[in-house]
C-alpha cells in the first residue's frame, strides 16, 4: 500500500509517494500545465503515476484560509478531488495544507537553495509536508 500526496495549484500540481510501511513521504515531480483549466494531461500523469507506484489512496493538500474559512481556491480544490475519484476510483482524502508552502520554502532557505531556484522546486516540497501531515497523523491514531 502506498499514498500520494498532491498539492494543487493554478499551473501545477506536486507529486509525493509514501514508501511502502506508510512511514515517510518522498517528492518525485512536479506536473505543469500550460493554463489554470487544462487537467486532462494533468490527470493522465497521476494516473501512470498511481499505476508505476500501486498507489490505493491520494492525500489532496486543501488551501483553507488562515483563519479556517474557505475560498474560491477550496472549492476548485474539491472540483480537482472529484475529478481525480471518477477518473482512478481511489479515495481521496483532502488534507488541510495551511503553511505547508511557506515549510517547503523555509526548508529550501535553510537548505541554502537560491531563492530563484525555489520556486522550481516548492510544489514538489510541499506535496512532501501535505503526504507527511498525514502519514504522522495515522501513526498518532496507532499509538
């Protein structure tokens, strides 16, 4: 059993996998699009990417506002996740991704990467902290 980790964005969406026992969470790619409503490919590439991992669940990154209302950016986020259900038949578990942008650039500054360099980068990192958000939290369920 694997998980991945998505976090969604306008014109990209990062891509994290669990290892095999559920414990860590690995950034493999970012998948970009020309323009904020194209997702055909988008979805076709999560799919060979559920297929080459044996992925049974995604963690979705959920952008609600710091003060826990949503906005226009979770409802398309919830437009995305049905999409993705119809289109692998795997669940789809929305994960609240407040400030796990602002971790991967942090994680990068302290890393020494350059801030131009970051950017190329972020979306991938991200999907890391949303998919490891989650996988800490079953473990903390176990224990």
């Amino acid at each position: 059993m694997r998980v991945m980790g998505l976090d969604f964005g306008s014109k990209t969406v990062g891509v994290a996998i669990s290892d095999g026992l559920l414990l860590t969470a690995q950034g493999k790619e970012i998948i970009r699009r020309k323009s904020p409503g194209k997702l055909r490919q988008t979805l076709a590439r999560i799919e060979e990417l559920i297929e080459e991992y044996q992925v049974d669940k995604i963690v979705l990154g959920y952008p609600k506002n710091m003060n826990n209302t949503e906005g226009e950016r979770c409802e398309r986020t919830r437009e995305f996740a049905d999409m993705l259900t119809k289109r692998t038949g795997l669940p789809v578990i929305l994960w609240d991704e407040r400030l796990t942008t602002v971790e991967a650039d942090r994680a990068m500054m302290e890393g020494g990467i350059r801030r131009e360099d970051r950017k190329l980068y972020v979306d991938k990192l991200a999907a890391v902290f949303i998919l490891q958000g989650y996988l800490d939290g079953l473990h903390r369920e176990q224990v």
